[in-house]
C-alpha cells in the first residue's frame, strides 16, 4: 500500500485567487491522479500526472485553470487558478505503486472554500 | 467514455441485516471494478475489487458479484455492523485500472442500531 499525504487539509480562499495543493507519496507510484468532489457528490477525474511532462487532462478541465506538476515519482502538486465559489471542492490526490495492480490510494483531500 | 450508475443513493438497514448496493457501467472495453469506502472527512478507501475474468469475489463480511454480460456489478455486506455506515462507491476501469477510475455517485449506508 501507500500512504499519501496532502496539503493543505483544508483552505478559506478569495474569489481571484489560486491556491497550490501539494501531495506527497511515501513509495515510488507509477501512476498519479488528480480527482475533485464536490459537495456530496462523487469524483471526478481532473487529469493524470506524469512524471516530467504535462499532465493529460480529461474533458472540461484545462491546463491554465489547474496547472498540475509532477517533478518526480512521488511527488505532485494540482494548482487551482484564478478561483470561483464554483471551485469549492475536495482535491483528491490518488496514486497506484507498482506493486499494485490496478488498485488507487488516495489521499485525505483538500477542502477549498472560495468566498 | 465510461458512464457508471449506482443504486440506490441511501439505503438504511438494521444492524445485522445485510446490505446490497447495485452498479450498472456503460463500457464493455471496462475489465476492472473496485469498491471504495468513504467515511466523513476522508478520502476513499479501497474495500474490494474484482476483475472481468471472475464472477464473484469474497472477504469477510463482504462480496462483490460481475455480470459482464448485463454490465452489472453489485456489492454486498453481510451482518452489517454501525462502522459500516459511510457512503460506497463503485467505479470502472478499461485496461484493468492502469487509466483513472470513473465513479459512481455514490450510496449513503446507514446501519440503524
């Protein structure tokens, strides 16, 4: 398994304003994900991180609203841009070791409240 | 893409009783089909998982059953017990998880005591 660990845990942020969410990993993964869940709702998935290069993002979601870096294997870090109260969310970090096959660890989240 | 639909949204059962959660996924090329657990202020937690090339799979107090023909997946949880409660996802994967999951919406499970 892996653990992995984000920060910051939770955040009360300005309309205009971008915040960088920081997600560290404690064994080498092979893949690395970025989700948002908004309020009650379920996940979606924003982009995959990869290691050294632009991250890939998934429909609706672009690289100048959430610029996500990936300098090495357990390291990532998903900023969002220019925020709105529609932004409030939890950040999900998740991450696959390569031990495991198929199965994602996720970390606690970030809680971003835009005002 | 991938579509997944869960059912029910909530679902309350006496504690003891059993409780099953039903998902339908729209992809036939999906071959992979975890379960995650989420309790309040947490991430998702994986409970079980199972691949296209079984039917069934048990732990414990919890199975989960593939019918890829129908594109169903169903959870089941057995002598349901209060730290049960938590909302359930299922998800799916194409080539077996190695891309992102997508997620159900999700089911509420209170375990009445």
């Amino acid at each position: 398994s892996a653990v992995i660990s984000q920060k910051p845990s939770r955040d009360i942020c300005q309309r205009g304003t971008s915040l960088t969410i920081q997600c560290q990993v404690d064994s080498q993964v092979t893949m690395m994900f970025w989700y948002r869940q908004q309020p009650g709702q379920s996940l979606t998935l924003i982009a995959t991180a990869n290691q050294g290069s632009e991250a890939t993002y998934e429909s609706g979601f672009v690289i100048d609203k959430f610029p996500i870096s990936r300098p090495n294997l357990t390291f990532s870090t998903l900023t969002v841009s220019n925020m709105s109260p529609e932004d409030s969310s939890i950040y999900l970090c998740s991450g696959r070791t390569s031990g495991s096959i198929g199965e994602l660890f996720f970390g606690e989240g970030s809680r971003l409240t835009v005002l | 893409g991938e579509n997944v639909e869960q059912h029910p949204s909530t679902l309350s059962v006496q504690e003891g009783d059993s409780a099953v959660i039903k998902c339908t996924y729209s992809d036939s090329a999906s071959n992979y089909f975890p379960w995650y657990k989420q309790e309040l202020g947490k991430g998702p937690q994986l409970i079980i998982d199972i691949r296209s090339n079984v039917g069934e799979k048990k732990d414990q107090r919890i199975a989960v059953t593939l019918n890829k023909t129908a594109k169903h997946f169903s959870l089941h949880i057995t002598e349901t017990q209060p730290e049960d409660s938590a909302v359930y996802f299922c998800a799916a994967s194409a080539r077996g998880g190695a891309d992102g999951l997508t997620f159900g919406k999700g089911t509420h499970l209170i375990i009445q005591p």
